[in-house]
C-alpha cells in the first residue's frame, strides 16, 4: 500500500474498516497510522489558530489596524497601605523637649492633640496628671486611634514632622482597614473650660458624689451631681432624673461603683473630679522665712513623703498677718509663710514625679480630705522628728509634718535637686542671661547674699553671717565645717584658713572675690555672673564695675506667663484675711529671683555664700556631679572624702589680701 492510500486511510477515505482484509497484525498497524494522524492534524489547527491570532494582534496594534471599540479597563485605586510613623515633636514651654514617637498605622493617617481628663477612661497615662490638678494631652489620628500620650495639659506641644516606611500589615490592622473608627473618634474637646480641675467649682470639687444643698454653689437640691457636659463645653451640674437623664447630650459622668468609689464625692468618671479614695497623704507646715527657707521645708516633705509612700500636699499659705481660729488654738497646720506661686504654675511639679516625688495641689483635695489635711489633723497622726515606722500611721488618712524646717541633713534635702523653676522660667533665665553675656558662656557664676540685718556693735558686724551669731568658729551654724576640716587634715594653720574663706563668701566684695578666686586656683574673668540681694550699694557696685552682669526688671517684668500666673491666682478665689494673696508686683519679684537662681546653676565655676540657702539650692540644681566646681556646694562632705586637695583645688594663701 502507498503512503498516499494509507494517508486517505488515516483521514477517514477509501474504503473504510471493512475494507480491511489483512490478517489482525496489518489491522493494529492501520489503526496507529490512523491515530498517530489525528493528533497530527489537530496539533496543525492549533498552532495554526495560535499564529493566525498573533497576526492580527500585531496588524491591529501595530500596524495602524481598526482601531479598539473598548479600551483596556483602568486598575482599580489601592487601598491605605500598612506603615510605620515617625513623628517629630517639640515642646515649646513647661518640660522636657520631645523627641520622635513611633505608630503603626495607615498611610492615610493625619495626627492631631486631644485634651482628655486626667484619670479619666480615656486617660492612657493612668491620672498622672492628677498630681498637678492638670489634665491629659494625647496625640490621635483623624480616625480616633491613640498614637502617644503626651504631657499635661500646660504644655504646648507641636507636631515638627512626620514620615513613614512601609510595613507587613498583621491582624492588629484589620481593624484600620476595614475603617472601624477608633475610641476617640467622638465629638469631645476636652475639658476646655477646666485646665485645673478645681477651677471648675465646688459642686465638682466633690465629684459626682451627693452633695447638701447648703455647701452646693448652684444651690440645687440634695442629689446634684457634676458632670462634664461636651455640646457646652463646660462643667455642669444636674440632678439624674429617671433613667438616669443628663442635662445635656454625652454628659460624661457614670453611676456609683461599689468599693473604691465611696466616702469622699471620689467616684469618677470623665470630666469629673480626680479619684481620691486610697490615696494617702502628707500635709507640712511651710516655714516662717523667704523662698529658700521653704525650699528646705519642701526637701524634707517630699523626703519624709517617700518614706511613708504618701502623696505630699501642696498647700497655700496662709496670710502672715491672719490670726484666725486655728491659729490663735495653736493648731500646728497653720504656720505662716513665704509665697512660692506653687498652685500658680511657676514650678515644674512634672520634673518631681518623673523622679518617684508625688504631689497634689490643696485645691485638687475633697473637702472632707482638706479639711483632715490643714485644719483637723489628729495629734497622733502628726510627725515632730525623726523618720518613723511608716506603720504607726497606718489609721491615719492624713500625716502631718510639724516642722520640717529642722531636717537638713543630706537625707532630707535630697529631692532639692527635682524641686526647679518652670520651663518658662528656666528658659527665659537662659535667654536673657546669654544676651546679656553677649552670646559667651558663663565661666563664673557668683552669689552676693549680705545678711545686712546684724547689728555691728552688738555682733561685730552688720552683716549677720560674719558676725557672732553665726561665726563659723564658735556658733552651732558652723559646727558641720569644724567638724569636716579635722577629718580633711590635722594642720591647723590649713583648717583655719580654710573656715576663714569660707565665712569670706558671705558678703563678699569684688577685692574679697578676688582672694577667694586665688584661694580656689581660679581664674578671674572679665565679665561674669552675678546675682546679688543688693543689701549693701558699695559692695554691689565693687562688682559691677568690675565685670558683673546682672538682670534687671525690665529684662523679664513683661513676660506673658507672669500675668498668667497671676490670673491663675485670682482664679482661686481665695479669702484673703486667711489665705495668702499675691500681687502682679509679688509675681514679678519671685520670677525675677527664680531667674537669678536658675542664671547661677550656669557658671562653669559656682562662688555661694556661706550661711546662704538659695546658695545651698544652687548646688542641689547644679547636681553632685559638680560640687567640686565650687567653693561651697556640699563642702563638708567634700572636706570628710578629701575630695579637696590643697595645692590641686585650693591654693594656700601666703599674705592677707
């Protein structure tokens, strides 16, 4: 058979099977032929219909073919991709400044701050806040998540920039995705009317606990409560009709709660008053002199606070002239004291507790836990000396701490060193002080504290700390420095000069400064820092023609903070024949001495003043690590270490100067 008839075969011509009449082997030949031929022929059709449709592809596409009815679809848009931020912030007053936050969000995410109320369910830093009677500032997305929690509410704080870099998203996402809003996502502006929250009243001072209706401001009957009211943006009062009714809509206030919530009006919810219920505090009594006197109360306090694991309450002073009832009966809560502008904002009551130091405003306080606090303080909770067994005060509520001014050891004087001026302050003190030097640094800082109120025929001098009362040699003030140069040698000719240029600093003149420069192995400089009480004209005027630059008034009285503070005060609505009342003049003399002290923390070399307590606070603020770049700062237990060398740091005087 010929290829051609076996080819008709396998396509199906000729005669068909039944013309097949070889034997069964010629049978399963033709059939193979038959098959292998159909495979071949469809793989033909195929590549024939592949190539053919390529053709037209390339013609119509090309080669300038008919043009397409349908062009091709465009790509649907993408959703936000998964990211990580990092955002850049900046503080601009009060704190810290701030460096950059992470978030894992979206990258369609924008950023803004919230004001919550501190201790609130919103609050994410647990009531920190509360110590300073401030409330919580968060930055959220435009969607509602929490990206950071902040500072308090003081503080301005501004977003510098943000980027981002893409991430893997994880289940945590699917909420962003899917465009769930997040927990503060609602219409809420915080409590902007409430920056303290005891400015919001009495009625909320209380909490949302019951109040009588003859201590309720608004006057409303028994079952007033207090609530923070969103649509008016302010603290209202309102009494819970049936169903628990609001005055108005999303009135942040929830029921009583059993247990930590009874007692003392201290069951709270957002936008009403801080929980007070298992907090225990300790009160002190302020001491009868100036700033840094009180310094010195305030050291101990927050000491003895620490180890009795007890908020320390910030009182107001009371008037020095008032002799109301509780001081007339001799109650040891009413002692009488210096103005600091403590519940004013002139101190950095954030920089204690980041340190382990808790305070609380007087005016933060429930009343009934006020009036325990500076009025009615059992004697047997009432602290005279010593550090006790914080145990013997487990019943009492309050703690008292009669006199703090008699602790001064280094124990008790410790927490100093957190106890500084507000960022303003601290700012305005740098700027100023920079100009003034020109730019330069400060290469000596001096303090030129006079004590001018001695009585020069009775004492030998009329400057008190060189007088008899309290020479260095024989008076109890001295004993610490006696004590210290016998264990720093036993030449006595080195002991005496060195307790003779110690009492030196005190009252010093520009010729006295010299010889405690030489003394010191110190350089004199040009210019340098002074800050001066200015109790004696000559010997300020010795230094100021000799290189000192001071601030004056008109550097710092127009500061915008000090009206604020000021404002604060009036705010209080305190009675003023018991309380005491400052004046715009007081607040511009206490910034100016802040502004002093914090200019001395500056000098590459600190010269205190002996017998001098702003001197003793300049050293805390400067630190330990620098007592040895001073004449004074921690002496005695520098004198005990011989942490001073003589030859090294000081240079034994040959003639008087």
């Amino acid at each position: 058979m010929s290829v051609r008839l076996r080819v008709r075969k396998a396509l199906g011509g000729g005669r068909g099977a039944e013309a097949d009449d070889g034997d069964g082997e010629a049978n399963q030949q033709k059939g193979r032929w038959r098959c292998g031929a159909s495979k071949v022929a469809m793989l033909a059709i195929v590549v024939g219909a592949y190539y053919g449709a390529v053709a037209f592809f390339v013609q119509n596409t090309y080669k300038g073919g008919p043009p397409v009815d349908d062009p091709l679809p465009e790509p649907e848009p993408k959703g936000p991709e998964c990211v990580t931020w990092h955002i850049t912030l900046e503080g601009e007053r009060y704190t810290h400044a701030w460096g950059a936050a992470r978030y894992k969000g979206l990258s369609t995410d924008t950023f803004k701050q919230l004001t919550v109320v501190a201790g609130g369910e919103r609050d994410p830093s647990g009531g920190v806040c509360l110590n300073f009677g401030l409330d919580q500032k968060i930055l959220i997305t435009d969607t509602g998540y929490l990206a950071m929690a902040l500072s308090c509410a003081n503080q301005e704080i501004a977003v510098k920039a943000v980027r981002s870099e893409p991430r893997e998203c994880g289940l945590p996402d699917r909420k962003l995705l899917r465009g769930l809003p997040g927990p503060y996502s609602e219409v809420y502006s915080g409590p902007g009317l409430c920056e303290h929250l005891f400015e919001c009243g009495q009625c909320l001072r209380r909490g949302s606990k019951d109040v009588a209706p003859d201590y309720a401001l608004v006057k409303e009957p028994p079952g007033t409560k207090c609530g923070w009211c969103p649509s008016e943006n302010a603290c209202v009062a309102f009494r819970a009709g049936p169903g628990g009714a609001r005055p108005c809509d999303g009135m942040l206030e929830r029921p009583d709660e059993e247990g930590e919530g009874g007692g003392e009006g201290a069951v709270y919810g957002e936008g009403v008053c801080p929980r007070t219920a298992g907090k225990r505090y300790l009160s002190f009594q302020w001491n009868n002199g100036r700033v840094n006197n009180n310094m010195v109360a305030w050291a101990a306090a927050m000491a003895m606070g620490k180890h009795l694991d007890r908020t320390v309450i910030l009182a107001q002073p009371i008037q020095k002239s008032s002799r109301f009832a509780g001081h007339r009966r001799g109650d040891p809560n009413h002692g009488v004291s210096a103005f600091l502008g403590v519940l004013e904002g002139m101190w950095d009551l954030e920089h204690l507790s980041a340190n382990g130091y808790e305070t609380v405003l007087e005016l933060s306080l429930s009343d009934d836990v006020r009036k325990v606090a500076l009025f009615e303080t059992p004697q047997n909770c009432v602290i005279a000396q010593g550090y006790p067994n914080p145990d013997q005060y487990a019943d009492c509520k309050v703690v008292h701490m009669s006199n703090p001014f008699r602790y001064q050891d280094f124990r008790s004087q410790r927490p100093k060193e957190f106890i500084r001026p507000a960022k303003w302050i601290r700012d305005a003190s740098e700027r100023i002080i920079t100009d003034k030097m020109s730019g330069g640094g400060i290469k000596l800082s001096v303090h030129q504290r006079h004590h001018a109120w001695g009585h020069e025929d009775q004492h030998g001098s009329k400057f008190l700390c060189r007088g008899k009362l309290k020479n260095i040699h024989s008076t109890p003030t001295g004993g610490p420095y006696r004590e210290a140069v016998k264990m720093w040698t036993r030449n006595g000719e080195m002991q005496k000069e060195m307790l003779d240029m110690t009492q030196l600093s005190c009252a010093l003149d520009y010729t006295e400064l010299r010889a405690l420069l030489r003394f010191w192995k110190q350089e004199a400089p040009s210019t340098f820092f002074l800050a001066s009480d200015r109790e004696d004209e000559a010997r300020f005027k010795s230094m100021v023609d000799n290189g000192a630059v001071t601030v004056e008034k008109p550097d710092y009285e127009n500061l915008p903070e000090i009206k604020t503070a000021l404002e604060k005060h009036l705010s209080f609505g305190f009675n003023c024949s018991e309380k005491y009342c400052a004046s715009l003049t007081k607040f511009k003399q206490l910034t100016g001495v802040f502004i002093d002290m914090w200019g001395m923390t500056k000098g590459d070399f600190f010269m205190g003043g002996y017998y001098s307590t702003m001197s003793d606070t300049v050293c805390y603020w400067r630190g330990l690590d620098r007592m040895n770049s001073s004449n004074l700062c921690f002496l005695p237990r520098r004198l005990k270490s011989k942490w001073v060398i003589p030859g090294e740091n000081i240079q034994p005087l040959q003639t008087q100067w």
